[in-house]
C-alpha cells in the first residue's frame, strides 16, 4: 500500500520540475541558439526593370559591409543590425552597362553609399531604415532562415527616395536597349532586392 500511495507524489513532483522556471528557462536558451550565419558574406542581389512588357535586369554589389545586430536567434542577428553598400561595386554582369549605372544613375541620386539599419524583425517580417540621396525611409522585408543559410526579400521604389530624376537620367542614356516593340522607352522605378546570407561552417 505504501509504495503504490507514493506513486502519484513522484508523478507530481516530476511535473512540478517539469514546469519549472529555471526548465522553461532552458529550453528557451536552446531554441534561442539558433544557427549561426556569416554575415561578412552577405551577398546582394538586385533586380531592375526596363520596358514596358518589365523584364529584369539584375546584378550584384562587390562592396558590402554587414554587421549583426546580436547573437543567438535569427530575430536577434537581424534587428538593429546594419550594413553600408558601396555603389560604385555595382556589377550587372554587362562592362558597358556598369559605368551609366554608376554615374548617371547613382551619380544622379548622389548615392556613393547605400546605408541601412534593421529596426525591427519576427515572425519573417521586417523593417529596415533604408538612406539613399540624404533621405532615410523605413523599408518591409520578409526573411526565411535554414540550416544553409538566411534570405531577405524587399522590394524599393526609388522615387520614395527623390528618384525620379536618376531614372530618367539612365533611361536617357539606355534609350535603345530600354524600348521595347511598342517603341516606348521605360525604366521602372521599382528594384526588387534579395539579400542571402549563408551559415557559418
């Protein structure tokens, strides 16, 4: 009788450890842990659009600084994290594309550096305050993490950053290789933007 009475109370006072503070605590640093991601390769891809049919155009930035905003889970490397993008490293895999893109267009937009900080980042939402020709707008994102690496996605309009007239600069001197069948020269203000930074080995 006595050990079948003592029974419940070991059951008991296992859950009771269980629900603990300092075991849920625990389980909270583990899954806090995360993967840890090299951020100083942080790659950056982004896609244009020309003609009116907006068939992209996309290349990448060679000089690209990113530091993480803390350690641990996805959520804490994103926020307050920052990075500064040297535009003059634009490479749209083109040699004589590369050069109008880097003086009409960003000489234009008196851009030499693009600049940003993560404001805020959960649940694969976030915000990012983006400066490009001295004006600072706040920015959507959305990330995923895997065991391979993190992927951010935003998209930009250039004009919410006094744009307009760095894109009608480099249509001008893209006009032939912006016209498309309907003879209309475009070049839209919209530049999609994915940012893959892979784990650390």
């Amino acid at each position: 009788m006595k050990t079948r009475n003592c029974i419940p109370v070991i059951i008991a006072i296992f859950a009771l450890y269980s629900c603990s503070p300092k075991k849920a605590q625990e389980e909270k640093s583990e899954e806090q842990k995360g993967i840890a991601y090299d951020v100083a390769a942080a790659n950056v891809k982004w896609t244009a659009f020309k003609l009116t049919e907006r068939v992209g155009v996309s290349g990448t930035f060679h000089d690209v600084s990113v530091t993480a905003g803390g350690e641990g889970s996805v959520e804490n490397v994103l926020s307050n994290g920052t990075f500064s993008i040297n535009t003059s490293s634009v490479d749209s895999n083109d040699s004589i594309r590369d050069p109008k893109v880097r003086e009409t267009f960003f000489g234009t937009f008196n851009t030499p550096t693009i600049t940003g900080k993560i404001v805020s980042a959960s649940g694969g939402n976030g915000q990012v305050e983006l400066k490009m020709n001295d004006m600072t707008n706040t920015v959507p994102f959305t990330y995923v993490a895997s065991d391979s690496e993190l992927v951010l996605n935003a998209s930009i309009d250039v004009t919410d950053w006094n744009g307009t007239d760095a894109i009608k600069a480099l249509n001008g001197v893209c006009t032939l290789l912006h016209t498309g069948a309907d003879g209309v020269a475009k070049l839209w203000p919209d530049v999609t933007v994915q940012v893959t930074i892979p784990a650390k080995k």
